[in-house]
C-alpha cells in the first residue's frame, strides 16, 4: 500500500470507530470532513520520518500520523465558519457548514480533535510508553501555546508577529508530523523538530503563491483571500520571484536539517520531491 | 487543600502552562472560560473515585480530573454560541463569545479540548502506562461516539431517544470522571461506569428541576431554556414531583453501585451529601 492507502485506511478505521453510536448527521458531517480529503502532506511526512528511522511498530506510527490528518481536518472546518473566513468552498466541494449547517460543523470540528486523541491512543496500544510523548508533541502543535488555536487566534490581535503567526498556524502542526514521526519510533524528537518548521514554512510561501498564481478549480478554494482580508503574504512582501526563491531556500535548509537515521539519504531526495508539488505545475517545472 | 482548592489550582496550572506563548486576547478568553467556574462537579467526583480506590499518584488523578473539567469548560463554551444556545450569560457572568467575540469563543472551546490531553498526559508522566486507558476514557467521553459532541448532535436530529441524548451529553462525562478516578489508580474502571451514569442523570434531572423552579439569578444562567427550545425535560414527562422521586431514585441507585474499593463507605455517604447539592436549597432541605 502506497502512503495515501495507508493513512486512508487508518482514518477509516478510526472514523469507523466511532461511527457506530454517532447521531447520523455528525456522522455523515465526519465523514465529509476527512474524506475524500487533501494531499495528505501532514500524515505523509510523519511516515517518512517514521520510515527514515527505521519504524518498528507501524500501530503507533499510523496512530500518529491519522492524529496530526484528522486535527488539520479539524482545523479546517472551524477556519471555514462564517465568524472566520465564511469560505464557501474547500478541496473543490462546498465546506462543511454549507452542506451540514453551523452547529454540525462546529461539532465534527470538535469531534475530529477528541477521535485524533483517541487514534492515537489506540494506535499506542502496543507501545503505551511512547504515547505520552506523542500526546504532548500533538497537542502543543494544535493548542493555545505557538499551536493551530494561537495561530488563528493571532488574527484577532490589532498586531502580528508575521513568523510568529506562520510558525503557529502552519508550521506548528508539520513540525509535529516530524516530531511524532520519530516519538512513534521512540526516537529522540526535538531534532526533527526543524525539518517539520521548515516544511511547513515552505508549505506556507507555497501557499501564499498559490493564492496568487492559481485560479480557483486548480485550487479547490477560492483565492485572493490573504489579499482580501489583508492577512500576512509572502507574495505581498516579497513579490511572487522574491517569494520562489524564498520557497527554494526554505527547502535546501529542510534537507539540511535532517537528523542523522538509517535512511537519511532517501528522506532528503523524498523531501525535495515533495517540496517541488507544493507550486502550481507550471511553476515546479520551471524549478526543477 | 479541599478538593475545589486542589482543582483549581491544577487547572491554573494547567493554564499557565500555555499562557506564556498563547495570544494576549485568546489567553484572556481561557482563563475567562475556566474561572471562577462552578460547582466542579466532575473533578470533585473524579478525585472522590480516586481517594476512594486510595490513590497512589495524586499527579495522575490531578490530570484526569483537570482534563475532565478542561473538557466541561469547553462543551460550555461551544453550548453558548450563537449557533447553538446563543446563551448571554453562563455562571453568573456574560458568556465568552459575548465578551469576546464568536471567533475567540470558538478557539477557546478548541484548545481547552487539546488543554485537556495535554493535561492529561502531563500528570500521567510518573505513571506513563496508565495514560492509555485515560486518555481513552477522556476520548469516548467527548467525542462523536457517545460523547458530549454525539449529545449536542442529537439536538441536531428530527427524532431523538431522550435517554440516549442525556446518556451522551451529561452522562458521558459524568462516567468518564469515575472510570478516570479509577484508571488514574491503576484499578480496573469498567465497574466504575455505572456510579457516573448515574450520577449523571441525577444531575440531569435535578437541571431540569433548576431550569423549572430556579430565577435566573440563582441558576446563574437563562431559565426556561429546556422548554423554550423544545428540549427533552424529566419536569414536561413527568411533572415536578414525579422528577424529584425519580431523583431520590437515581441517587440511591448510584450509590448501590459503588465497586467495592478501600472507602467503599466514605465514598457512599460522600455521593448521597453530595447529590443534595444539585437541587435548589429549599428543595434539598425538604428531601433531606
């Protein structure tokens, strides 16, 4: 099974969990909100990570990496409420609260951080020693300290620390897609703390060029919102070749952050690869 | 330190331990949501299980029962939405999204969900393989399966089973509290299952009395709210009186259920005092 199969099937699994005695509603709005879903980045690095060190109970890691999909997924819902940014669409179909309504969305938002605690709960079964540590890198990435909750919280302060808020908003949850990766291997985590920061970094320049260059059916959301509700953008700050190279940058210092494992070489180049279809076709080519 | 005073301060904490990194507007809106707090029902039933099962790692009980009411704190807060409730006061004050804004009370019910596992995992760190059954525990109780997040998505239903609706949305937390009393002792916390439930819905009905009987001043929120939005009540099933025998019953029931554990009496006499507490004082005096 290819990595998308693999995360796919645990976040089936653990949404089948709880399915079962859930009112159908929720469990249709659930359903809708993970599935068919994005890229799968997030669950995708920690993987590699996990796979670089040498994984020895894959449980733990599929536990760890449906965690860290199911809180973005989480994060999502909530971001697309009308008191935040009232986004109509998402991954190209209509957001959760369009279809379900407010309050079912607020709900599975809710629901999807509670089932991401017990993934990963679940998936340390065979390895209960190493679920605190997990927890904890988890819920310090989603959390009201420099976690998803602080990030989009920093856009209700009258003034933003731009990095500070990108570190928080994006870059918190990769870095626990790294970090988990190795906790999942019982590795030691804060070294690979960097590699997930700067990835999501990169992710974020990626994004904001993307909310530049794309239209709206490649991005399967509507764009020009960064410029609409004048949110922080490396494209305003650096203008779109100034922003590439910036993008560039962030992805050699990835790779050369990568913590001595048994497959490091292998990470590098997938890291890379990876990186490269963060842009818009037109725009990897062109820096590949 | 009594209970409330032990309670409060693993929750301050708890809160501290994000604050220092947490945005000025969403730090304030956390602290908002958790204090002065109430009655701290679910801790003080949570810490009651543990020194009745004779508690060996206090740091453990002090996380689930913090958890416990991080999490109570956060179904309170998401209840208040204009969404849900659209509530304009909770404990005697105004609610969080009226003094803060509907984006912070979001974000504020989002991370005291992650603030409770974080918890959680923090005081199992001297006794890391008692972390599993907790944070299971914890997880059922909130989520989609069950859970607080299943009993508000009931309201969301055309048709609703009023049992299974207050089973999940007071129920569920109420029995969390005493499986994690125990599960944070190390003792089996299957059998403790039942004295929560049916606490819970003592509890339950004795909401229904208040919501009946009580002026807004001494209930510290809205009355008439169950009747007003249509909601199941044990008061419109079974008149007043027909609710508070079923109380008395309930109570009682509960106390018949306690597992055997090394305070099996103390803790007998501890839920009956206790359960007197839910009613309003005229009330209470009169079943005394």
């Amino acid at each position: 099974m290819d990595a998308i199969g693999r995360i796919n099937f645990t976040l089936e699994e653990a949404l089948a969990g709880v399915l079962a005695d859930c009112p159908p509603k929720l469990a249709a709005a659930l359903r809708y909100s993970v599935f068919p879903g994005g890229a799968r980045l997030r669950p995708k690095l920690c993987l590699a990570v996990a796979w670089a060190c040498g994984e020895d109970e894959p449980r733990v890691v599929d536990g760890a990496a449906a965690a860290i999909e199911l809180l973005h997924c989480a994060s999502l819902v909530h971001d697309d409420l009308p008191c935040f940014d009232n986004a109509d669409e998402r991954r190209g179909k209509p957001s959760v609260h369009k279809v379900y309504g407010e309050q079912l969305a607020v709900l599975s938002g809710d629901a999807l951080i509670v089932l991401a605690f017990e993934a990963l709960a679940k998936g340390a079964a065979r390895a209960p020693h190493r679920l605190a540590a997990l927890s904890t890198i988890v819920s310090r990435a989603t959390g009201a300290a420099g976690g998803i909750c602080a990030g989009q919280a920093w856009e209700c302060e009258p003034e933003v620390d731009v990095s500070r808020y990108h570190r928080a908003k994006t870059g918190a949850l990769f870095s626990a897609a790294t970090m988990a990766g190795a906790a999942a291997c019982s590795v030691t985590y804060e070294p690979w703390r960097a590699l997930g920061e700067l990835v999501g970094e990169a992710y974020q320049v990626a994004d904001d060029i993307r909310d530049v260059v794309c239209n709206a059916e490649s991005l399967g959301k509507p764009v020009g919102v960064d410029e609409a509700l004048m949110r922080p953008s490396a494209c305003r700050e650096l203008g779109l070749q100034g922003a590439i190279d910036k993008l560039n940058n962030l992805v050699e210092r990835a790779v050369d952050s990568i913590p001595q494992c048994p497959r490091v070489q292998e990470l590098r180049g997938l890291v890379r690869q990876e990186a490269l279809r963060f842009l818009p076709e037109e725009l990897a080519q062109a820096a590949a």
